[in-house]
C-alpha cells in the first residue's frame, strides 16, 4: 500500500497525544479553574511550548513555504515577528497578566471598563479565534489530502485533524494542551529540520542551490517579500500577541508573574527558526518544480519526493502544527464563553463536577461552530490579518492600564472598541472612494486601527470625567481573584 508508512507515523503520533491526554487528567482537577486553567500551574517550558505551539501553524509552515516558493527566505519573517511578539509580551506584559489573576482579558474589562465594554470586547474576540480555529481544520484537512490522497479526503482530512484537537482539549483540558504541545513542538521541529536537511542536501547543499536560484532575493532576509510587508508583520503580530484571549490564557495559567514573562521570552526564541526552516521547502520547490500553477503545492511536492520514513516524519510535523495551534485557541474560546457570557446571565453556583461537565460541553459546541466555518471556506489567512488586527484596542488598553491609569476613563476601553470595529468596517465595506483612499494611505489596516484607537483614547481622556478605579501599582503584585 502506498504511503503506509507516513499514515503510520501520523496514527502512532495520535496515539501518543491521546495517552498524554489521558494522563493529564490526573492533573486536571478542580473544576473550571483546573479545566481552563491548568489550576495556575504551568510552569516555564509549558508556557514556552503552548505559545510556541500557538504561533507555528498552518500558516507559519505550509503559508510560509507557499510564499518562499516566490519570495525565498525573507518569507520565514512571519514567524519571526510571532517570535518578536512573544518576546516582547514576556518583557512588558505577561507578567503583569498573571498578576491580573483573572480568566479572561473580557473579564477584567468589565471589571474596570464596564459591562458595555465586556460584551462587545467577547464579541471580538470571539470573531478572531473562532475564525483562526476554523483554519486549523482547514490547513489540517489540506495537509493530510495533499500528502496521503490515497487514505483522505479534503473533509475526512478535516474530521481527523478535528477529532486530535477536540479530543485532547475534551480529555485533559489545559493541562492535556500544554502536555501535547510539549510533544507537538518536538514533532514539529524533528519534521521541518529532517526535511529541511534533506531537501538542501538533495539540492546539493546551500551553495548549488543559490546558483540554481542566482537572484538575490532568494536567500535575502528582506528583498523577497519587500520592507512593507515585513514591517506590517511585526505590527500586527506583536499587537496580537499581547492581547489575543488564546496567547493570554496562557500567562493566565503560569504559576506566577516571574514564570510567565520567562515563558514568554524562551517561547519567542522557539519560534523565530520555525519559518526560515520552512522556507526552505518553498525554495527547493522553486528549484525541482519551477512553474506550479497553484504555489500552495510547493510544500506538498517537495515532500512526496523525499523517502516514505521522512515524508512520514514531515507530515506528521505539519500536522501537528495545525493541532498544536488548535488546542489552545478551542479553550480560550469555550473560556470566554462560559465566563464572559453564561456566569453573568446564569449567577450560579456550580460544584467542580457541573463546571467539568460545562466546560467539556462548551469545548463540544465551540467545536461544531467552528468545523461547520471551515466548510465554508478554503482559505482564510488574508481575513485573519485583518482580523487580528481588532487586537489593536485591546492591546492599547491593557497598555495605558498598567503604565498611565491616570489618563484611563470608565469609558476607554468600549470607545476604543467601537472605533476599532468601525475602522474594520470601513476598511472592508466604505464606499469605493473612501475606501481607497484608506487603503493608499494606510496600506493595512493595522495602521488605521492603531492611529483612529490612540486618537479615540485621548479624545475620551479629554471629554469623560470619570475616571477608571484602577488600583495603584495594579499588575505588579498578585490580585484577588476577580469573581466573574
């Protein structure tokens, strides 16, 4: 049978998360607390794993390799703007969010902003996350059609790479999420750096390949992809980074303020090689397959012309990419929920055995939204740019929290939120002149947001009087607990 040894491979390795999963159960107790957020006790290489495993992808493995195809090594500056992102979190942020001692960054808005600000905070996260989970189906049913055609369809591709993730967040919770991606990020690199290694030797080394390829964009870090795109890049991955639910759940469960910024920082190293190695396959793919119609194949191709054992262990690494991104997000998005929309309207009282049950129930409903998104749609890396780019608000206000509370009104936070809303809004749907007017002044939404969110914050600082009741010093010591 063909390609029986990579199915195997990638079985055995759903085999190993499953059992890991098992076994953090014994960790997991304590109700919701405990379910979402691993009973605060990941300690610095968990914290490092999850928000590695967070940020190498679909698209900073399979998107990264498609645009090498075309623009070389200075495509892998994706992932080095995730890492930057991480790294900068780890020294300005993510202590100080552990500190915070809450569950959700929509929590402590309401706790200080206001319910307004609450809800429509929920609705944008949720927009994001949802929709970036619905592309891990996506990129993990197209990973496993494209590389084993013979034992996949696109959908059922879908429906294995769905029952990984879903299972292992049902099993263990957070705890089951940290412990796969400890696996999942080993997976990872042993896949890329075999490959990689392969395919340059096969090319006949570095120095072939660069004569093969005698334009000088190819091993650039910058002249591919051009100066724009990579600023904008960093922008908006370092804005993400220190203000998406699923990155920041993760401080949340450090097991204190120290652990999290160390986490952070060590995950953001983690992450820079991850795209420089898969933009590799991308480049040999322009060497042995010049002219793809469809450039998304370059990774695929590469890969089916190495060994069975080593398209095996690739595959299961790109694989595991996709679960590894999946885990995390699936259960900031259940969290929210159960948090920022049930405890309110509900007000109840639950025993550790009811949260379990509740929380296992929302990771189920979060999982049929978001496969039945990803049947809609084939490709959604260009809407999740301009959706992350909704982070700017968020970012802005956790900022201006912690280091000028002075100029923070009680209504910050909503204005800020609205305007981010409106600005995507006009971005996407203005009248043809207007929104090219945007467009060639902006160039990306990241900037529109970032400008129209600061002028917004001072406005608000200016008109309302009524100043937030930010304690002094909130952030630098551990809270009380906020009771949602």
């Amino acid at each position: 049978m063909k390609n029986i040894i990579p199915l195997t491979i990638v079985v055995v390795y759903m085999v190993v998360l499953y059992s890991v999963a098992w076994y953090s159960t014994k960790l997991s107790q304590g109700g919701a607390k405990g379910f979402f957020l691993a009973n605060r006790g990941f300690p610095v290489g968990i914290i490092a794993v999850m928000v590695c495993g967070m940020a190498v992808g679909g698209a900073s493995t399979v998107g990264v390799a498609q645009n090498a195809y075309t623009n070389g090594l200075s495509a892998g500056m994706y992932n080095a703007a995730w890492g930057a992102g991480a790294i900068i979190c780890g020294l300005v942020l993510a202590k100080r969010m552990r500190n915070m001692t809450v569950y959700t960054l929509t929590e402590f808005l309401g706790h200080f902003y206001g319910p307004g600000a609450r809800f429509i905070g929920v609705v944008g996260q949720l927009i994001v996350m949802l929709t970036i989970v619905s592309l891990q189906y996506v990129a993990g049913g197209a990973v496993l059609t494209a590389l084993l055609p013979e034992y996949f369809t696109f959908n059922s591709g879908m429906l294995f790479t769905a029952a990984a993730f879903v299972g292992i967040c049902l099993i263990g919770g957070y705890w089951a999420a940290g412990l796969s991606n400890l696996i999942n990020v080993i997976v990872i690199y042993i896949g890329l750096i075999i490959g990689a290694v392969t395919l340059v030797s096969a090319s006949g080394g570095l120095a072939a390949m660069n004569t093969a390829l005698p334009d000088a964009k190819w091993f650039s870090f910058t002249e591919g992809m051009g100066l724009f795109p990579i600023i904008t890049w960093f922008t908006v991955m370092i804005t993400q980074a220190q203000s998406t639910q699923g990155v920041i759940q993760i401080g949340f469960a450090a097991k204190d303020g120290p652990t999290a910024s160390k986490g952070f920082i060590l995950a953001g190293l983690l992450i820079l090689p991850a795209g420089f190695i898969s933009a590799i396959f991308g480049i040999t793919a322009a060497i042995q397959f010049p002219g793809l119609a469809n450039s998304v194949e370059a990774l695929p191709k590469v890969v089916l012309s190495t060994s069975p054992i080593i398209a095996g262990f690739v595959l299961a690494g790109l694989w595991a990419a996709d679960v590894s991104t999946a885990v995390g997000l699936l259960l900031g998005c259940a969290t929210m929920i159960l948090r920022d929309i049930i405890n309110p309207i509900q007000k109840k009282e639950r025993t550790k055995k009811e949260e379990m049950l509740v929380s296992r129930a929302l990771v189920l409903v979060v999982a049929f939204i978001t496969f039945f998104m990803a049947l809609q749609v084939r490709s959604v890396l260009g809407t999740i740019m301009i959706g992350l780019s909704l982070t700017a608000p968020f970012t802005l206000t956790l900022l201006t929290t912690f280091y000028t509370p002075q100029l923070c009104r009680k209504s910050s936070a909503f204005w800020c939120l609205v305007v981010g809303v409106l600005a995507i809004f006009m971005w996407q749907f203005a009248p043809g002149d207007i929104r090219a007017f945007l467009r060639d002044t902006f160039r990306h939404l990241i900037y529109l947001e970032w400008l129209a969110c600061i002028v917004t914050f001072f406005v608000v600082a200016l008109v309302d009087k009524h100043k937030c009741p930010i304690p002094e010093g909130y952030g630098l010591k551990e809270m009380k607990e906020i009771d949602a």
